[in-house]
C-alpha cells in the first residue's frame, strides 16, 4: 500500500493545478494514464474565457454562457465560475504563462473572439493555448518536492468503505495498474480527486487523445455518485477532414477570426441555418455541417479564411497552417476541409461549488464533472475556466477539511483469474462500440436508434463483465469496461429527454419543453 495526502486521478490543467495547489502543504501522487503531457488540456487550440476588458462584463459573459447551455446553465456555477475568471488567468501568469501579448490593448493582452461570445474576452498563446499552459505548469509539477508522478498507471477502480466493509467511510484511494509492470498497486489518501477528463473515445470521431475514455464517470458511478447531463455531447464543428490527419481539431477561433464555412462548389450555408451564421454556438454550426453533408452527399465541408492577409494567419494561427501545410493545404490559399467530431462532454459526475462528489472524500473537476456551468452546449473557452476555477475549489477545500485516512487497505485479488486468451475479443467489441455509438447516438438521434444502442450496450456489457471476471485486467479492458459504462449513461440519459435541447437534438423530440430540467441518474435504479 501506497499512502499520500491526497491522490490525483488526471494530468490534465484540472489535475496539474489542483496539484501545485496542494503541494506546498500535503503530498500529492498525480496518476497518468500516459505522460504528464497527454491530455485533452493539452490539444485545446483557442484559449481561456474571462472578463479582462474593461469594456467586457461579468454580467455579459454570464448571459453569453446562458445562452449557449440552453436555459439548463446553474446561475449559481456560472457566476462562480466567471467571477473567478480573472483571478484564476493572473494565477497562470503569475506561473509563467506567455499569453499573446497586445500593446493596442488596454490589458497588454490580444483577446479574440469565439462563437458564442457577444465580446472579445478569450485571452490565449496563439493558436495553441493549452500546449503552452499544460508546458509550463508540467515544468513546475515535475520540480516540486511534494508531488509524486505515476506516469503509465491507470486507475482500475475506486477504494470505497462501503464495498471493503467500512460503512461510511466514503472514498479512501484506488487500485491504479502499473502498466510497465503490470502490477496492480494500492493507492491510499483520505482525499481523492477525479481529473481524468472526457468520454470522446466512446464515438468512433472525435477530437479527444486516445486517453479520454470516461474513466472518471465509470469509477465515480460504480462508487455509487449521481451523474448528470451525459446526453449533451458537444460536436466540434471543424474537425480537420484528410486520411493522415488524426483528431486534429481547427480552432473555434479560425471562425471567431473570419473563417467561412462554404459547400464543395464555393457557396456559403451558414447564413441559411442561424443568423449569426458562421459566429453561431457550436451545437447549431455542427448540425448545420451534418444537415448539408446528409442533403449534398458530401464527406466534409470547407472552412475558408484565404481572404485574410498570410502574415495575419502566421500570427494567429501557426499551428494550425503548419500542420495543414505538412498534408499539402495551404490555408492562406486553400480552405480547409472539415467533419464535425465529437468533442467535449457537458454532464459527468454531479458536483457542489467545492468540487465535492456524493461520496465523502471524493472530488471530481475538469471535463470529468458536471458542474452546473454548461447546461446543455458549451459556451467555447469556458472549459479551461472552468478547470482552473474548480481545481482552486477543490483544493480549498481539501485543505479546510481533514480527514482520516486508512490504516490499511486490502490489496488487489488476481488469486482467481489467468492470462486472457482472446484478446481480439476487447479490440472487436472496442470497435464495434464506437462505431454503433457513432451511427445511432450521434449529432441527430431517434428513439429507435438509441434504443438499438441501449439493446448492444447490454450484450457488450455482459461480454465485457464476464472477461473482466475471468482474465487479468489489462489496459485496453480497464477502458472498453469504462467506455461500455459512459456509454450506457449517455444513451439513458437521451432516452429521458423528451424535448431536443442544445446538444441533445431528437427528430421524435424536435420541440424544447417550457421549463428546463436537468437529467439526473442515480446508481442502483432500475435501467430505464
């Protein structure tokens, strides 16, 4: 048994800065999957939005970000998260972050402008915002004495009291694989936090890493915490289209910046599907591009910003017309061909202001949570805002509210399993999960499709638990029993809406109800 202050599930920017947080006072082990700089934190391109320009307002962020959740935002979430906004940019700077610099601004700082945003309020290192931010504080994490890393360990479950014979103990670690040794390791803390990030990897498309496969949902869920909102899965709208390029996401910001988005033959559609054409939220751009690829028969769509000056896009977005320029695409010339993707997940583990679970010792921030701030479709730029908010929470109150942690801790039983004999059997069932989730689970839904995706999950599930059961755990099985997990809460989440509401767009549901709710499930209720 392993015993730390506190353990940390995620490296993400939720995970990282929750951890420097801590450290000057508690120690801290840091669990990843891969490396420190493997995460979803890390491929996000367009920046962090916060009320920094005095001609910007609290006020006008918190209505920006109403609007886009679709009436289901908490306004409690909201304005802590967007009041806290500013505080949590000058703690990034005040680590070293080089935000794009701006003499012109009153703030020193360049803020674009994303869809969805009435303001220019998203401050960012040009056009690869987390890269730099998750570089700079990975820096720091690997300095500090008091945080321990496990690169290549993957938690296989949680250590809850009430399933080890300790009624009302709450969470007291995890069992986490070492995957280089393939040892199953005890992790004892009295606090636990999840920061393990999104559910991208359930659907056959997305822009999510290899990483991002709801293992925060699946292990808070089997420890017995609520989830919420798992229906709302946000499609980025422009994920880049070419047979060599994997999950490569084109900014929000391309479009914030001018970016047209137009069909093979030049002509423009988004006028034709919102009034803020090419400058509306996500959910609407996404199935707009999905209505004209099913109407024309297309594979992608074009998005267009050659009419903006070359060194305008050297600036802005350099690592977008790098990484299209190695695939032969020359952006100050060409438009970019474009499919939408799946891409950031809206509901998760239900949380309080504090980042606290159902469970007592168990916090959960970042994509992993359902905080209340998104509702039913993400504002763009709030994730990040989020993250760094919550994990200031989190660690606040960790740090007023000791606990006890575990004398000792049962280690991990294999004394009745053997060496898989099949592994083809995880690898098919992998496949065919993401790619029915994609088809009857997608941008548009039908009762008939998510049922015929309830009736595969149950017969995947049943495989799954019986391989589990029988074989020792690997990698590869710890995330398929996690996905088919993520992937039973989103399908029971969608099959409770009646109504099509942001992310969530039924055609037997097409109407939005009067009065928004949230769907929340509860573990041990009978399926639905």
């Amino acid at each position: 048994m392993i015993a730390f202050d506190v353990l940390i599930l995620g490296s993400g920017l939720a995970g990282q800065s929750l951890a420097l947080r801590l450290a000057d006072k508690l120690k801290v082990a840091l669990i990843t999957k891969r490396t420190l700089e493997d995460s979803a934190s890390a491929w996000a391109q367009g920046g962090i939005a916060a009320v920094l320009d005095p001609a910007d307002s609290t006020e006008a962020h918190v209505a920006d970000t109403h609007t886009a959740g679709a009436g289901l935002c908490s306004d409690e979430a909201t304005r802590h998260v967007v009041e806290n906004g500013p505080r949590a940019i000058r703690w990034l700077i005040d680590h070293g972050v080089a935000f794009t610099p701006d003499t012109s601004s009153a703030i020193g700082y360049h803020l674009t402008r994303e869809g969805g945003h009435g303001q220019r309020r998203v401050i960012h290192v040009a056009d690869a915002t987390g890269a730099a931010v998750q570089a700079t504080l990975t820096e720091q994490v690997r300095a500090h004495p008091n945080i321990s890393i496990f690169e290549q360990h993957i938690a296989v479950d949680l250590i809850v009291g009430d399933k080890i014979g300790r009624p009302g103990d709450g969470c007291l670690g995890a069992y986490v694989l070492d995957i280089a040794s393939d040892e199953v390791r005890t992790f004892a803390a009295p606090h636990t936090v999840l920061a393990t990030g999104g559910t991208g990897k359930v659907y056959l498309y997305t822009t999510n890493p290899d990483t991002a496969t709801g293992d925060g949902v699946a292990m808070a869920w089997r420890a017995g915490c609520r989830v919420a909102n798992m229906e709302f899965i946000q499609f980025h709208p422009t994920c880049l289209y070419h047979p060599q390029a994997k999950s490569f996401l084109i900014s929000e910001a391309v479009r914030g910046e001018g970016g047209l988005l137009r069909r093979p033959d030049g002509s423009r559609f988004m006028p034709e599907h919102d009034p803020r054409e090419e400058l509306a939220p996500r959910d609407v751009v996404a199935r707009a591009i999905d209505f004209e690829m099913k109407k024309h028969g297309l594979d992608c769509v074009f998005l267009d910003i050659s009419h903006k000056p070359a060194d305008f896009l050297k600036t802005h977005f350099p690592n977008i017309l790098a990484r299209c320029a190695e695939l032969g695409i020359d952006i100050t010339r060409q438009p970019i061909p474009v499919v939408p993707a799946a891409h950031y997940s809206c509901g998760g583990i239900m949380t309080d202001l504090h980042a606290r679970t159902d469970v007592p010792g168990l916090h959960a921030v970042g994509e992993s949570a359902c905080t209340g701030l998104h509702g039913a479709n993400r504002l763009a730029s709030n994730s990040l805002l989020e993250c760094l908010v919550f994990s200031e929470a989190a660690a606040d109150d960790i740090l007023k509210t000791p606990r006890r942690g575990a004398d000792s801790l049962p280690q991990w039983d294999e004394s009745r399993v053997t060496d898989a004999d099949e592994a083809i059997v995880i690898s098919h069932n992998w496949d065919e999960l993401r790619r029915f989730m994609w088809d009857y689970v997608g941008i548009v839904r039908t009762n008939k499709r998510l049922q015929r995706a309830q009736h595969r999950i149950r017969l995947l599930a049943r495989e799954i638990d019986e391989f589990y059961s029988h074989f020792r755990i690997s990698n590869d099985l710890i995330e398929l029993r996690n996905l088919v997990v993520t992937a039973d809460l989103i399908v029971r989440s969608a099959l409770k809406r009646k109504e099509s509401r942001g992310l969530h767009f039924s055609r037997d549901y097409p109407e939005t109800q009067p009065k928004a709710r949230n769907t929340v499930i509860r573990p041990g209720r009978i399926r639905s």
